[in-house]
C-alpha cells in the first residue's frame, strides 16, 4: 500500500466534522493568550474587534474566518506549522 493509499484511508475515517474543526488550533491559541497574560477583551483590542469576539470565538459559538484566524495568530506572536502526515509516524 502506497502513502497515499494509507492517507486516503485514514481520511475515510476522520469523521468530516474533525477533520475540518478549528478546536486544536484554538485550545492552543487559548494557552497562547493565557502565557503572555492577555486577557480576551484584550485580544480583541488587539485585533480591533467587537467585544466579546474572542470569548465567542474560545467558546466556539463563532469560528473566525481564515483571514481573523491569521490576525489572531499575528497578535499572540506564534505560527501553525503544516506538517504533512507521514512525518507524524516519527
């Protein structure tokens, strides 16, 4: 079996939901914020936002949009590496 074969496979099992939910990167982008001691009225400050956007967003009653998930990175000083699959197995 390929890798592709293998990957393809292991998509078919992922639930669609999972695959595309954005709840990792904000569990993580949460921890973020609460290392540099930001609160989350001061994250929308930050990204000059409506009040209560970021709570809505961690809660995940709103799912910021690619553009707003960029932002919000850009304000907490950090990245999200794209590590493709078959590096994971190591």
């Amino acid at each position: 079996m390929t890798k592709l074969q293998v990957w393809l496979a292991d998509m078919r099992a992922i639930d669609e939901e999972e695959l595309f939910s954005t709840t990792l990167i904000i569990e993580k982008l949460v921890d973020r914020r609460n290392e540099l001691g930001l609160t989350q009225a001061d994250v929308d400050d930050l990204l000059n936002t409506t009040y209560g956007l970021c709570g809505k967003w961690e809660a995940g009653i709103r799912t910021p949009h690619a553009s707003s998930l960029g932002r919000w990175i850009d304000c907490l000083a950090c990245t999200i590496d794209l590590i493709p699959l078959e590096d994971l197995d190591d």
